[in-house]
C-alpha cells in the first residue's frame, strides 16, 4: 500500500463522524499509484531523472 491507512482514517473522522470503508482504502491506493505512474512518466518525458509537483 502506498498510502497510510491510519492517517487516512484520522482524516476522514476529522471530516465528521464517518468510518472508512475497506474499499474506499484499495481504490485511493489504487487511485494514487496511477498519479505518481503519470507524474513519473511526465518527468521523463521532459527528460528529468526528478518527479516534482510539476508532473501532478
């Protein structure tokens, strides 16, 4: 997993009185190594060996 279940969950209660569902886990995980996939890829399409904000 790419990203931290616990800080997800810390968020989402601090949101309001909600509870995380197993499947909302897998898919932002799922969702966010697609980002950084595309963000790495824009970089070295520019020719840089750095992924930075730029490449969101």
């Amino acid at each position: 997993m790419m990203i931290v279940q616990s800080k997800v969950r810390e968020y989402v209660k601090e949101l309001g009185d909600y509870k995380v569902g197993g499947d909302l886990l897998k898919a932002l995980d799922e969702k966010v190594a697609k980002i950084v996939k595309l963000a790495a890829n824009r970089a070295k399409a520019n020719g840089r060996k750095t992924v930075s904000a730029r490449d969101l």
